[in-house]
C-alpha cells in the first residue's frame, strides 16, 4: 500500500497506486509536490542481477528516492520509465532487505480562467507541457503515479528497448539496444504457442535487422487479427515479450491499402475521458466492451486524440482488430526553451512504446497547430519519428497548416482536414478543399462530424447513497482552468427556467433523432466523393464540454448499431442526386433542386451508388423499393451491376412516379445490395434507406392573391412562376409576403394589413443572431393553426428551409411558430414567431422558404418544402 501526503503536511494516509490523486479529493488547482512512499519487497537474487523500478507513467514530473538515496528523475506523464535501484540496495538496505520508495510528484500548472489565461503558481506551466486535451475537458491535468508502479529483475546486460514488427510477405524487422554487447536469442510463437521460428543474432549493442523471413503466417487485418509472440533474451540477462502481427501498409493514390486491400479508414475519436478515474486508465474490461460497442457501430478504429493510453489499449486493439491513429498530446501550445528541448524528447520516447503495434497506422504529431509552432521544429519531430514507425503515415498537423494558420509546408503522409458544418455546406467544402493538383495522397476528416445531444439529464437524479454519483462529480461547479466552456453547471436551471424540464426526455429522444439524421447526411456526402479516403467522426463518449458522444453520461447507446452501419461500414450504399445549370447574368451557374422533397406526381430520379471497401468483389444485385410507412411498396426494382473494392461508383438509376398526395406525406426509399460469396451462397454488402417526401402539387389552390415586396430579390421567381397569386394590392387586411421590412411594410402592418417577414441578417422587425441549424441545436414545433398541414416536426423536409439566423425573440412578445433550443448553452430562439404590430399581425420567420444556402434549392419554384409552407402560412394569415 501507498502512502501520500501535501508538501505542507506532516501526516501520511493511504492513496492507491494506480490512480491520479483528484481521485481522492486533492484539489485539481493543487499542482503539487505531492510525496507518495512504500515498501517493496526485493525479489531474490544473485549478486550478478540488478534490481530496477519501472513506473508505467507519472504525470508530471517525479523525483524517486530509494533508501534515502536519490535513483533518478523523470519528466513526462505519458511513457513508462525504469530506474535502476541496486546501488542504494546493496549499500542501505532497508530492515528486510526491502526497497523504502519515497517519491515526489508534480503536475502542469492550472490556467485561470480559460486557454489563454495566466497560470496558477508551480513549478510547469501547463502550456508548455505535452498534457493533451483532457485539461480543456474538465479544466485541469491530473497527476500522481497513474500507473503502476513495479519491481523486477535483470543480469548485467539487459534489454534497453525493442521493437518487431512484419510485413505481408513474412519480413520481420528487428530493433533493439542493449546495455553491452551480447547475443541476443530471438524465438517466434505462433497464435497457438508452438515454435515458429528461432535464430541468435551475434553480439552488438544496438540491432537494425531485417533479413528474417517467415515462410508460414497469417497476416494481421481487422477482420482476422492474428498475432504472433516474439521473445528477445539475453542469456543471463534480460527477456522481453512482445506480441505482433504481419502486416503492410501502402498507399496508391488517395487510397489505403491494407495487405494490398483498400482500406477505409472509419475512426471514432477519443479524448480518454473516464471521469471516475480522472485520468485515462479505465481498465482493459472496459476497453474491451467499448472496442467491441464501437465495432458493432461500423467502426474501425480509433483515434486517440492529444493522449497517449496504457499499454494494454493497444494490446487489445492488436487482438480485437482495433485500427489506432496515434494523435501526440501537442495542442495549444507555449513556445518555451523548456517545450521546445522536453517535446521532442517524450514524443520520441512515446513513439517507441507504440511503434510495434500493428494496430497502429497512423500518427500526427500535434492537433490544430498555429503560427506558435514553426516549420522547422514540426520538420525535426517528423524526421525523428518517421525513422521509427515502419509503414505507418505521419502527419505533421492534423487540421492542416493552410486551415489553423500554422506552417503551410509541414511534412505530411496524407492531408488531414477537421471540418464541422451543417450538411448544405458540406459538398462546397470538400470540394474547394479537395486537393486536385496537388501531389496524390490520402485525404481524411481527421475529426468532423459532431452533433451535441440534450442530456439526459432525469437520470443524473440518484437517490443519496448511489454509488453512480461518484461519476457525476463534473456536474459541481469546479475551478474552470483551461475550460473555455461552463454551460454545463447552469443547463438544468437554464432548461428549468425554459420551462422544460418536464419535457426533458421527450427532447432527449428528439436530440437522438436529429443527431442520427446529421451523422447520416454527413457521412454520405463524404462516402460519395472518390477524393476522400476515410474520416474520424466526434466522438466516442459525452464530456463536460460535449454531448458528441456515441454513447451519453452513463453509458447508455445513443444509436441502434445496425441503424449507424448503414452508412459506417465496408459497404455503404448511396443516392447520387440530378445536376442543373442555369444561365444568370450573362452565364452558367450551377442551380439546385430538392434532395429529399418533391410534388406529387412527380418523377423521381436518383443515381444509385455504392462506396464499396469490404474484400467481396463481382457481380452485385440490387433490389429497392418505396413506399409509406405500413403501406405496400408502390414502386419496386432490381439493379445488376459490379462491385469493385477500393472505388465509389454508380451501380444503377432508381426512377419511379411519386404518387399524387392531398397532404405532405413521408415515405421511405430502401435499397439492399447483396453478391455471391465464395461459397457459392449470397452475401450481404450493405442496405441503406432514406425519407423522402412528397407534396401536393395544388400548392395555391384557394388562395387569394397577396401582396409580394421582394426588396431583396428573393422571391424573383415565385413572381414569375406564379404571378396571379403574387398580384394583389395594398389594402386594409391584405397579406402582403416581404423580403425586407421597410417602412411601406411597417405602415401596411400597422393599419390593419397581416404579412409575412422572410428576415435575413440584416436590421428588421425582430433582431437576429448567426446560428447554425443542424449542429448543437434541436428545433420544437409549437402546435398552431399557422402550420396548416406542413408537418412541423423536424425531420428532412427542413433541409431546403435550414438556415443560419434565429430571431431572438424577448419574453412575452410573440407566438413561436418554431423554436431553437441550444443544446450546448440551453438557451432558446425562433425561427419564426406570429408577431402583433399596431392592428395587424406579422409571421416573422429566418427560414429559408427560398432556400440558396449551400446546396440548397435555387429559389422557392425548386422547393416544394419551402412553397408549401408560404402557402400555408398566407393561408393562415387570409382566414
């Protein structure tokens, strides 16, 4: 048992070792020292052996006394580390021949009061540390001995480091350091435990061998992960046991290729937040459940984003065929002679302890970087660990230099983008980022993708006494540090004075539904362009800072698996969707129609693709079909067509007549692609479905004409297309339908007439903030006559109608129509409230009913949503 105590205390208490000291209420401003002491027993030995202490890793920085008799000093809180004791043994022995261990510890420094603020007192600032991103999680590094801490014994010559790994034709290369030159014995284990292989290689200190060639393996993929066993031993000295794989990875092109398959990188991505440790050490049982969760979603891999973990996260990832990207903890930093000199130094020592793993494929040397870290330090580090991990891709910065304003030239094996957008923007981005004449080469969303869920937050109301409120200690209201974000202490009373509580769980569930729909829409748009070659989606668990998980607080799953690997597996089947162009002003501009609604009665076309990276390769049956929901399918059909692994290509046309509907009806298209196996029987590739709608084409039928001002050319073409119902005058109870509200529109109101205000980000009747529509928000349809029949529940009849602005609308002023609630700051706007000005009424609505945000409709005359809902709402307005 461990004993701790403060630098000012004087009396000793018990603390577990493994664990980070906040676990056991030292405060997380403390930075320490903070001295720890034990016992341990010395094994028996030979006068010939050594006796050493390995610490799997300290955070911070440690001084280690053995027998009142300094041993050595580590800084560092990631790596492991040995530190030879035989000489204070030998010369102080403890009262049983025992090692008396006495160790000081320190951490980072806390910032204040968010990243940029100044440190607390101590002795390593923060920002100079490699610490990663858990600080900006909960605010603060955690510190103490967070791994284990053992003895062990070697001879006179020991191992000093190690690493073996294969490749797909049974190369094995060697490397190793030893103390003195001596023959090393090298043995290889089969999966079963039988000899494979065996050799002694001549003495010499340091081994660079790759001349062993295995006749008979398996190679290692995450659909088989076979694993070999090497053991290195110096006779009378030293052993190590290192477990890898025979594997190859190659690019061609943009494409990963795994043993000469293309490979789709589909990572999570993960900051190593387990708040009941307070540090990155959950265990290997709960490693295990949460890379077994994550494959059934689809996934494979992980990133390990700005932490490096214990050892066996990555052996387990090498058993269960767990792909990993090795992110280095590099992320805002300070650029101090101590960052620079002790960077470089820890990276290299981590890149020893993961370079054998076969599970490991990529690595980044830092996360965002800014102009703070110059080119010619990133091109150093990238030199020193690309000597080191085989086959592996390394970039310099993931985020890219050109998108955080860091070095444009940094070094790099593949691009590396981090873009987080609603879906209409999606498509303009990836192809204005895509890297077309540049040199060839992977491109990956090294983090994209997040969607913030509501908490669920019933189920943070435990009975006293409930052992599960030892994991909700984040909720007290704890020093902010280096948080940028606090919400979450204020969201319960926000969402209480919202007068929402009651509703809490309903909106949960709506938060669940919407974030599956924006996961869904994202991930094609991704999957459907050749350019791009896997992604890393945000991310694996809910944080203080985030509700982005796959899974919330307690564990609970937000999506079904087989829901989310329609479109995160091998296989993913998509819609391509029709093209136009249109001459304006003079020339060509591309023109956009409606992905996901349409009139009724009308055609449907749709290019049927398949983004195919499973190893089945051949000839491919598609079958799909449309219908309502609990209604027989009204249009059915089959594709024949190839499936080639490695490519995104078109399998087909699916084309059917909508059928003709007297309210907006929703159906579903489902499409299912299956190809002979080697067995001779049909094997499933992938199924996929989507919503679509329809809307009867009658969309002014009874309405009365209106009065349109178009001061902002938004409704060109509604004036065009439908100029009877756009032809009314000025007069006392007209509906007028404005773009801009002028003063002509303000006196209309004002003596009696009712309108409609399309508002935009400039000054209006109701002032406006920039907000996005998909991420970080959910939308609530208030029941009122004003929707008619449009189905005001959020669903992808919004996608046409999404917008970047909400009305902030003050209290007590107005009906909302369609209110925004904020999931991350739980405050509430509009995007359209029923507003009384003077003797009228005003429908006061951000919603783009003329869509033109992305690739959204061109106009209200390509948006059946949006000419649906205009006519509704006059219609509201002239009863």
């Amino acid at each position: 048992m461990w004993q701790t105590r403060l630098a000012h205390e004087t009396t000793w208490r018990p603390l577990p070792v493994p664990s980070a000291w906040e676990e056991h209420g030292i405060p997380p401003t403390f930075p320490g020292p903070v001295w720890y002491r034990t016992t341990l027993p010395v094994p028996p030995r030979t006068p010939e052996q050594r006796v050493w202490l390995r610490f799997h890793a300290v955070s911070y920085h440690c001084q280690v006394t053995v027998n009142g008799n300094p041993v050595g000093e580590h800084t560092g809180a990631w790596d492991s580390f040995s530190l030879e004791i035989t000489a204070p043994i030998n010369a102080f022995p403890g009262p049983h021949g025992d090692a008396e261990i006495l160790v000081r510890v320190t951490k980072p420094i806390s910032l204040t009061a968010g990243p940029d603020s100044p440190p607390l007192p101590g002795e390593h600032p923060l920002r100079e540390t490699l610490a990663g991103f858990l600080p900006y999680v909960w605010g603060h590094a955690f510190g103490g001995l967070w791994q284990p801490v053992e003895s062990y014994l070697t001879g006179h010559t020991y191992i000093k480091s190690a690493s073996l790994r294969g490749d797909a034709q049974g190369r094995l290369f060697l490397q190793a350091t030893l103390s003195h030159p001596a023959p090393l014995h090298l043995q290889i284990l089969t999966p079963a435990g039988d000899v494979l292989f065996t050799t002694t290689l001549p003495p010499a200190i340091t081994i660079d061998h790759s001349h062993f060639l295995i006749d008979q393996f398996s190679p290692w993929s995450p659909a088989s992960p076979t694993l070999y066993t090497a053991r290195l031993t110096v006779e009378n000295g030293d052993e190590k046991i290192l477990r890898f794989g025979f594997r190859t990875l190659t690019t061609q092109e943009n494409t990963l290729l795994l043993n000469e398959r293309p490979l789709y990188p589909r990572f999570i991505l993960s900051w190593g937040w387990y708040p009941d440790r307070r540090c990155p050490d959950p265990g290997p049982a709960r490693i295990r459940a949460d890379f077994i969760r994550l494959k059934a979603l689809g996934y494979n891999g992980v990133k390990l984003c700005l932490w490096f973990p214990p050892q066996y996260v990555f052996d387990l990832a090498d058993e269960l065929g767990m792909l990993l990207w090795v992110e280095f903890p590099l992320w805002l930093p300070q650029v101090t002679p101590f960052f620079c000199t002790q960077t470089p130094l820890e990276i290299e020592r981590l890149t020893h302890l993961a370079r054998h793993h076969p599970s490991v494929i990529l690595y980044t040397l830092g996360c965002e970087l800014g102009p703070e870290v110059d080119a010619g330090f990133l091109h150093a580090l990238t030199q020193t660990v690309k000597t080191l991990i085989g086959d592996a891709l390394l970039a310099g910065n993931s985020g890219s230099g050109e998108a955080y304003g860091g070095p444009l030239d940094s070094p790099a094996d593949f691009y590396d983008h981090h873009f987080y957008a609603d879906p209409p923007f999606l498509a303009s981005l990836y192809d204005t980022f895509a890297p077309q004449w540049r040199k060839p080469k992977p491109w990956l969303m090294g983090e994209f993708n997040d969607f913030d869920t509501l908490r669920n937050w019933p189920q943070f109301h435990l009975p006293p006494g409930d052992a599960a409120r030892h994991s909700f200690w984040w909720l007290t209201n704890t020093p902010q540090g280096a948080r940028w974000a606090m919400e979450v202490y204020e969201q319960e009373a926000r969402l209480k004075a919202l007068q929402l509580w009651d509703q809490a769980h309903e909106l949960y569930q709506l938060s669940l539904q919407k974030a599956y729909l924006h996961r869904k829409q994202t991930v094609e748009t991704v999957r459907a362009r050749p350019a791009l070659s896997g992604y890393v989606i945000t991310g694996e668990v809910d944080t203080p800072i985030s509700t982005a998980g796959m899974w919330d607080d307690v564990g609970a799953a937000k999506f079904a698996p087989e829901d989310f690997r329609r479109f995160n597996g091998d296989t993913v089947l998509l819609l391509g969707f029709r093209r136009w162009r249109a001459w304006v002003a003079g020339g060509d501009r591309p023109v956009f129609g409606d992905r996901f609604c349409y009139w009724g009665g009308e055609v449907v076309r749709v290019a049927l693709l398949v983004s195919h990276f499973g190893v089945e390769q051949g000839g491919a049956h598609t079958r799909w079909e449309v219908g309502f929901e609990g209604d027989a399918p009204f249009a059915s059909g089959e594709i024949l067509g190839a499936c080639v692994p490695g490519q995104v290509q078109e399998v087909g046309t699916v084309q059917f007549l909508g059928p003709e509907v007297d309210r907006p009806r929703s159906c579903v298209l489902r499409v299912a692609t299956e190809m002979k196996g080697e067995n001779g029987g049909n094997v499933g590739l992938g199924e996929n479905e989507w919503g679509i709608w329809f809307f009867p084409r009658e969309v002014w039928q009874g309405v009365v004409p209106f009065v349109l001002d178009d001061p902002a050319g938004r409704l060109a073409d509604l004036l065009t297309a439908e100029a009877r119902v756009c032809s009314g005058r000025w007069a006392e109870r007209a509906v007028g339908v404005f773009t801009q509200w002028t003063l002509e529109a303000a006196r209309f109101v004002a003596q009696g007439g009712r309108a409609i205000l399309m508002q935009g980000a400039e000054p209006g009747l109701v002032p406006t903030v920039a907000r996005p529509f998909w991420r970080e928000c959910i939308q609530i349809g208030e029941p009122h006559p004003a929707w008619g029949r449009f189905p005001a529940k959020f669903g992808m009849q919004y996608y046409a109608l999404g917008t970047d602005r909400a009305l902030v609308v003050p209290p007590g002023r107005g009906f909302p129509l369609l209110r925004r609630l904020d999931t991350r700051q739980m405050e509430m706007e509009a995007y359209a409230v029923v507003w009384e000005v003077g003797q009228g009424q005003v429908l006061v609505t951000t919603l783009r009913l003329d869509g033109g945000l992305g690739d959204q409709p061109s106009g209200i005359t390509r948006s059946p949503a949006g000419m649906f809902l205009l006519a509704e709402w006059v219609r509201y307005l002239q009863a």
